[in-house]
C-alpha cells in the first residue's frame, strides 16, 4: 500500500478517501490508520500515481519478474535457493503494487520463510514499499502476522514521520492479536519524542507501562534527556522514578543527567544527595557528576557550596579537568579569594590541563573585581603574545576593568583593537562603554553612540536599554527615560517579549502589562520565561490577583510551572485567602509531577495554618515526615511556628519536644 505523504489530510469529515493509483480493491484491508480521532480510509483509484519517487523511464514488464532465483530444486523453504540481493534489488525496481506483487508471486504458497521475509522487509527504506510489502506477506502470501515484520515497517514510517499511519499500524497490530514488544515501544517513544511529541511519546510510555513490557535503560535515559532539553525537569524527575521503580538500576550517564535536572530545577539538596545515593549503589561519581553539580551551585550564585563539593572531590581522589578548574577560578573569585583561583590557573599545566580561552577570560574577571589591574594588563598583554585566542568576552572583561581605572580612552581604543581582529562588538561592549561614559559625566557621547547603534540596525537587546534609562534617570533626564519606556510599549526594532523582560527587570508594573497583553493576544509568547518574568513583577509589587492571572494564562498556553513560579502563586492565594484554590493548585501540580522546593510545601503549611485547617496540617506534615528529601529540622520548625501563630501551644510544645528526641534540637 503506497502512499503519497501529501495525500494524508485531515477535514471535518471523520473519514477522509486516499485515491491511489493501480491498488487493489483486495489489498485495501488496512482501513483504518487511526491518529486520535482522525481516520483513513484508503481506496483504489487510477488518478494518482503511488510511488514516491517518480517512476523508471523503461517500464518493468511484470513477466521480467518472473525469471526464478532458484539455484536447484529443494524441498521446504527455498531461502538458501534465492539470491537475497537480487531479489531485493529487483523490488526496488518497482514501481507500483501490482508490480511488486508479480514480482513476488512465484513465492506466494510462502515457499520462503517468514525470517527471510521479515531480512528482505528490513533490506527497505522506503516507507511506502515496505507497507506494500507487509501487505504482501500478511493479504497475498497469507504468513502468520510478525510482530519483527511490524516494527520494521514502524521504523520506516517514523522516519518518514509519517505520525497517523505509525497510529494505525500501531491499531493494525492489536487487531491482528500481536503483542507489541518493547522494540515497538521503544521506536515510537524515542521518533516522537525526538520530533518535540513529548505529550505523544508519554502516552506511548502509558501503554507500554500498561501492557507490562519492561523498558530498559536506554530508553528511560532517551525520556530524562528529552524532558531536559525541553526544560521540563518536573517530567524529567517523575520519569526517573518510573526507572528505579521499574527495578531498573540508573547508570554514571543516567546519575549525571538527574544531577543537571534536578540542579535546573533548583531541588539543589537533593542533586546533592544524588551523589550519596550513587555510592551506595555501587556507582562511582566522576568528574562529569562533580562538575555538574559545581556548575548547578555556581549559576545559582552558592559559591560556599561550590566550595564543599570541590574539597570532596578532592578527597575522593577524582580529578579535576578544563571545566572543574574553570568554574573553581570563578568561584574563587567570587568569595574574594583571588590568590587561591592564581594559584588554580597556574598551576593547571601541572596538573597535564591546558588552560583555554575561557580560564583566560575568567582569571582577567577575577582580577579585575580584585582590583588588581596590574595583574590584569599583564595577562591580557600575555595571551596576545601567545597567541591565545581572544574573543569578545576577553576584550568586554578588558573594557571594563579600563572604565574602573577611568582610563575610558583606552576603554574606547579596545574597540576598534577588536574590531582590526575581526571581533564584532555586542550588546555587553556598547553598554559598557555607555556606562563608563555616564559616569564619567559624558553623557552626550553616551547618549550619540545609543542613537547611533539605533540607525546602524545592530540589536538593540536588554541589556543596552536598560543602561540607557538608568543612564537618563541618573542625570536626572527624566523625559528621555520615559520616552524610551514609551518605546518598548509600542516596539518595532524588538520583540516584545524582549520589551517585557526590559520593563519588568526595570520594574516597570504598567508598561511591563501593557506589552504583555499586547504580545499575549496576538500570540507572541513562546517563552514559559517571559510568564515566569511577570509573575515575579506582579509578586514583587504585591499585584496578587494579577499573579493569578497570568498562571491562567501560562497554564492555558500550555506550559509547566516550576518550584519558584508554584510559590508566588501559593503566596498569591493565600493573600487574597483563597486557601481552597490554593491547595487545588499545590495537589494539580504535585499529581502532573511537578517536584516542589521545600519551601513550597512549608508555604502550603503555612496556608493551612491560616486556614485554621490543622487536620491537612497533620496530614502534610506525616507525608513530609517520611520523605527522605526534606530538611527535617526545617519542617519542624515551620510546623511548630504554624501552631504556635494559632496559639495551639500544646501542638506546637509537641512538635519541638520530636525535635529534641531526634536531636534535632539541643535541650
């Protein structure tokens, strides 16, 4: 059955009609290829040719077909009798179905075996001659349906993404009484999830679940992989679960990736906690798992923590590499410990580890913050004569360490140095300059070069209009200020989500709203980041009805919430002491997945508490209890300052007493 892919199209009647040319009434079994609600009937009709490649010049006589691949007469299957190759070379050669069936006739009484059959199947690419194929062995040659047969021709059509027909042979299958095994589930999972059908791929996940075949380690790993790249970390760690519940035992790769989720999803205590949960299970943590987890604490600016996983990695004799000592010259710098990241970076060809553009560039920030300018030049003035490669990082880091020292003409002449290099400036090189130049109350070329940047048609990001309105503000320009806020509120060289985070990083409540809404109605906003950005702004300016509202709006859009977001929401609530809503909010989330920083579930204590609903209180509370991952001294804590704001003094005199008998608390 050979079909064009344009020829798949879906209306409002529930059955759409596929005309193919030559195909035969007999060989029309497959009549319902199911996508959800949409079905396919496929009929015969001479008006449209059904390969997908245009056909031979010559056309193939079907008796040309007819010459036997038979090498000597044999009793039982033929299969060593017939040359493989040219028999798959000759099917290539068709090009309709009454061809390839012809071709395939002197072997209809099934003279060869199925396995050879299903070798020939999985021999073609081509999605719509393999259907034609599978129509052959299971409607002419009448074998026993495969379920190998199947997964090959599902392979083919998922290539081709080919989403409704995989629906319907995935339907053809269980109608046929084969039971899909996990090579069928897991070429459905990994196609759809690969093309962005996250939502799909879960489903077939469901059923594979739900018919009782076990997945293996690849494809849950392909699952957590593919929710991270889609920043779904909720589902990431939900399917994680699904892996060890499923006695299958993670690996160092799977351990890694959970460490990068549950670090982007700031559950760091329990990234950390992952380490632990490694060794006791005979898994040895590497550089990749410190490193990960040394990044996590870095962009999240807890550089002591940072600290503490380095000594550990230290004592646990695993070494370093480029990325670890990279991202220790930063923390280093970062807690103001300028000697020990010079001692780092130059000690790092000892260690056998070259440093690159990037420890450059970081070790140049650290001295800079240090004020240690000296140092700076001279490493800078280093890498050219070493031919390091310097790139914009190295020459903004350049700039500004001259603006600190008020040598702003040398600041400027780096530019055009960058530029003779063919390094373009960007948005950090022209805001920087811009910043020197205000406070060096030169404003005016301050404000020419903004203008200038406008009318050349470099991009305008954040960055530079923020500098500017603070830059206008400061020298008291007022009015200029005003009139630039008045321009991202009517964009035209920006996206207006680009607008939102501008203004509502300013604070900008009424001008951040109105743009949102603008981008919100004609569909502009593809970011759960510019959702979360206004839901923070509301928060911050105590607008909590306008929180819920663009919760709605981002739940509607399709998009899943994370801890933080989860937090303003629940506090939102509780202001406005909508408590029921609250809780609806806390289970919904938690029954999607979602996983929750401890202080979202001590707010949802806390929101009980308000309630005076101490019977959820105690509910929630015996939950937390048994989970291993919360901070136990911190839920008392909170438990007992609950009771205790409800002046129910026995409550809380009982929670503080559990405390002391767990040592939680001294006497």
């Amino acid at each position: 059955m050979y079909m064009d892919a344009s020829s798949l199209t879906t209306s409002s009647i529930p059955y759409t009609t596929i005309n193919l040319h030559n195909f035969s009434p007999s060989t029309s079994h497959r009549k319902k290829l199911r996508h959800r609600s949409v079905f396919v009937v496929i009929s015969s009709s001479s008006s449209k040719d059904i390969w997908r490649k245009p056909s031979k010049s010559t056309t193939l006589k079907p008796s040309s077909f007819l010459q036997p691949y038979r090498r000597r007469p044999e009793t039982g299957h033929l299969d060593h009798s017939v040359d493989m190759d040219e028999l798959v070379s000759s099917i290539n050669q068709t090009s309709n179905e009454h061809e390839l069936f012809a071709l395939l006739s002197p072997y209809k009484t099934r003279q060869l075996s199925i396995r050879f059959m299903v070798t020939i199947l999985s021999r073609e690419t081509d999605w719509q001659r393999s259907l034609a194929l599978l129509d052959w062995i299971n409607e002419q040659a009448l074998y026993t349906p495969s379920v190998y047969a199947y997964n090959v021709v599902l392979r083919n059509v998922l290539r081709a993404k080919q989403w409704q027909i995989a629906y319907g042979l995935f339907d053809e299958m269980r109608q046929r009484a084969l039971s899909p095994d996990r090579y069928t589930y897991s070429t459905l999972i990994t196609h759809f999830g690969k093309e962005g059908k996250f939502d799909d791929a879960l489903s077939w996940l469901q059923k594979m679940e739900h018919d009782h075949v076990s997945g293996d380690l690849v494809l849950y790993s392909n699952l957590i992989e593919l929710s991270r790249k889609l920043c779904d970390y909720s589902k990431a760690i939900s399917i994680f679960s699904r892996l060890k519940q499923s006695g299958i035992s993670p690996d160092l790769v799977a351990y890694n990736s959970m460490i990068n989720v549950f670090g982007k999803a700031k559950l760091f205590r329990e990234a950390r906690l992952l380490l632990q949960e490694m060794r006791s299970v005979g898994v040895t943590p590497d550089t990749v798992s410190y490193s990960t987890l040394l990044s996590i604490f870095t962009e999240n600016q807890k550089y002591l923590e940072a600290l503490s996983i380095f000594s550990e990695m230290k004592e646990m004799n695993c070494f370093s590499d480029l990325t670890t000592c990279n991202i220790m010259i930063d923390v280093y710098g970062q807690l103001d410990m300028a000697k020990e990241a010079d001692r780092l970076f130059w000690g790092m060809r000892k260690m056998g580890i070259e440093p690159n553009v990037v420890s450059y560039n970081t070790l140049l920030r650290v001295y800079g913050e240090a004020e240690l300018f000296g140092e700076a030049i001279h490493l800078f003035r280093l890498m050219q004569r070493k031919d390091i490669s310097q790139n914009v990082v190295t020459y903004n880091t350049m700039i500004k360490i001259y603006g600190k020292t008020l040598e702003h003409e040398k600041a400027n002449n780096l530019i055009l140095e960058m530029q003779s290099k063919g390094i373009e400036p960007n948005a950090i090189t022209y805001s920087t300059i811009i910043s020197i130049w205000d406070k060096s109350g030169k404003l005016d070329k301050a404000a020419i070069l903004f203008q200038k940047l406008r009318s050349s048609g470099v991009e305008i990001d954040q960055v530079l209009y923020q500098t500017m309105i603070v830059a206008y503000e400061r020298a008291g320009l007022i009015g200029h200020a005003k009139r630039l806020l008045h321009e991202l509120k009517h964009p035209d060289n920006i996206p207006r989500a680009t607008a939102i985070t501008i203004l509502a990083g300013a604070g900008r409540v009424e001008e951040a709203t109105w743009v949102f809404r603008q981008a919100y109605n004609f569909g502009e906003i593809k970011d759960i980041s510019v959702y979360s950005c206004m839901i923070d702004l509301f928060s911050r300016n105590r607008k909590y009805s306008s929180v819920i509202d663009v919760f709605d709006k981002m739940r509607k859009a399709g998009f899943f919430p994370d801890g933080n977001v989860i937090g303003l929401v629940l506090n939102a609530y509780g202001k406005l002491r909508e408590f029921e809503k609250a809780n609806g909010v806390y289970v919904e989330m938690q029954d999607e997945g979602c996983v929750f920083q401890d202080e979202v579930h001590f707010q949802m204590l806390s929101l009980y508490g308000a309630k005076r609903d101490f019977e959820k209180v105690e509910l929630l509370f015996e939950r937390l209890e048994c989970d291993s991952n919360v901070n136990k001294k911190e839920l008392y804590l909170v438990v007992a300052s609950v009771y205790e704001r409800a002046n129910r003094l026995n409550d809380a005199s009982r929670i503080v007493n559990r405390m002391k008998d767990m040592g939680l608390l001294r006497s």
